[in-house]
C-alpha cells in the first residue's frame, strides 16, 4: 500500500516546504491515469501532487513521461501569465504544483456566464499560442526526439496510435489500415504547418477551473496540460469543441482574435483540423482497452465518438482530393 502521506511530506521537503506543516492529503477525482492529490498546508496553502502509474501498467505510446509534458505545460503558461499551475518540484516520478483556484466548468452557468468565459478563454489559448518550442512532437521524447517538421512529427504520432489500435484491436468504426490510407492523403497539409506552439490539446471542460470567488465567474486555470505538445495550435481547436465545431463557438473566436490569435477556417485550415479531430477520436476509442473502462463508459464512447471519428475521416477524403 502506498503511503501517501510519507510521499506528500518527501515531495514538500524537495520544494523546500516545511515537511511537518501538512495538515491533509485529499485524492482528486475526474483524471484517467495519473494519481493526483491535494495536499493542504497548517497556513492554508493548497498544492496538487501527480504521480504516474506503474511503469507495467498498460497505456498507449505516447503515454510515457507524461509529466515531462505537464511541467513544461505549465513552464509555457508562466511566461505569457496563462492561468495554470505553477511547477514548484518536479522529480523522476513526480509534478508537484501550485493549486488553482474554481472547479470543473460545468452547465450551471448562465448564458451570459457562458458566453464572457468563453471569450476570456480564447484570449487566455491566444496567449498560449504565443509560445514557441524548440521543435515539433511531444516534449516527454515519448515518441523520440523533436522533429524539425510538422508533417514529421504529426504523422509519428498518428503512427503511434495506429500502432495501439493494432495491438490493443479496439472497437474501431472503420478497420486500422482503411483509417491510415485516408490519414496519409492528406499529409501534405501540415506542411503549412511552419512555427512549433504551445498546444494544450485536452482543453474539454473538466479541464478549465472557473473560480468565482468572487461572485464573478473567472478562468481559474488550464490544468492537466500532460497531452501537450509543441505544433499547429489549431490542433487545440479539438477539444475545445469536443464532439463540436469550434466554428460554432463565436464567443471564443472573438476573445482569441481580440488577444492576437489568427485563425481563418479555409480549406488547408480544415483539412488539418480534420486530422487533428481523426487523432484525437482515435486516442479516444483506442485507450478504452487498457484503461479496462467499463460497459457504460465503453458504449458511449462508441456511440459519441464513433461517429465522429467516422466524420472527420469522410471529411479528409473530400478535401482530399
């Protein structure tokens, strides 16, 4: 059994925090793979501690050094004042940050509520993708080094998946090596692809804290930034619309031009979205294998998702040709 406490209080020693002033260790629901835990201080201070699992349990490839990733998420938000967590440690096996502020958005907002989030939500991405990396891919080196190309990069990670779906043989609406031809017609697209930012790519609602402490609902923080990579920002354009249009979203479209962002929704624009969408749907369907997810979560993945992993693919093909 694993001692949390004794882990929280070695963690905060390395911070150089006062081991002996912990006061409780609160494990955080909502994630899917790492063990994450709120440590609470005598003064009030809260911290987040993260710790992978085992290294025999299963996952996909690219989830290896995911924390890696966090941090450097979090190192890039710093730098453009991102709300986002702050790294205060970081070893081998373990992320500990500062606590954000607010909870989970969830539909208790009013429309007005809504629509002034969503908009400083777009100028809060904008700013992100100010950030630019030191090459193309995944900086947990997951998939290997950088690439000094997106094309390179995207279609490594797209190699990865394909090469789950083959070994875990999920559920899958249309078979392994169909979804790869139609992926690969359209590779020629990322090559317009020319500067690496910052890309969160998991920004789905339980993913953005709303704070509203003080009686105004405010972005309290971007968290779990460990899928981030460095590449094409329109690839955040996914999960920000989950299952939706980021086109339909005009509250946020206007806060993320308003704050710098540019962004014109043409053909080589779609085409790359598509395939961004196709990606991440495939993750989706493929990680229900060795997160051993239950019948309820594993039907409506296939029904939710199916269909618009089944989308994207039609879309590739026509702007394909």
């Amino acid at each position: 059994m694993v001692d949390s406490w004794g882990r929280a209080r070695r963690i905060l020693d390395v911070a150089g925090l006062p081991p002996g002033d912990l006061a409780s260790v609160r494990a955080l629901t909502g994630g899917t793979y790492n063990t994450v835990e709120e440590l609470l201080l005598a003064d009030g201070s809260r911290y987040v501690l993260k710790v992978p699992p085992a290294e025999d349990v299963p996952g996909l490839r690219h989830e290896r050094e995911l924390l890696v990733a966090e941090a450097e998420f979090y190192r890039a938000a710093a730098g453009v004042g991102v709300a986002a967590p702050r790294v205060v440690a970081a070893t081998a096996r373990e992320l500990l940050m500062t606590a954000c502020p607010g909870e989970a958005w969830d539909d208790s907002l009013t429309e007005a509520e809504e629509q002034e989030l969503r908009a400083e939500l777009g100028r809060q991405v904008a700013r992100l993708h100010t950030v630019r990396g030191p090459g193309y891919g995944y900086p947990s080196g997951a998939l290997g080094p950088l690439a000094a190309d997106w094309r390179t990069a995207f279609t490594g990670l797209l190699d990865a998946v394909l090469d789950d779906a083959r070994r875990y043989r999920p559920w899958l609406p249309r078979p392994v090596d169909d979804t790869a031809r139609t992926l690969w017609a359209a590779a020629p697209a990322l090559d317009e692809v020319t500067v690496p930012c910052a890309v969160h790519f998991d920004l789905w609602p339980g993913n953005i804290l709303v704070d509203r402490s003080t009686g105004v609902p405010r972005i309290g923080g971007l968290i779990d930034g460990e899928r981030m990579f460095w590449g094409d920002p329109v690839a955040d354009f996914v999960s920000l619309a989950l299952l939706g249009d980021i086109e339909k979203d005009t509250a946020f479209l206007a806060g993320y031009r308003e704050a710098g962002g540019r962004v014109e929704f043409d053909r080589p624009t779609r085409l790359r979205l598509a395939l961004y969408r196709a990606y991440l749907y495939l993750i989706m369907l493929t990680e229900t294998v060795p997160r051993a997810v239950d019948e309820g979560r594993l039907r409506w993945t296939r029904e939710a998702v199916g269909p618009e992993l089944v989308a994207a693919l039609d879309e590739i093909a026509e702007l394909s040709r």
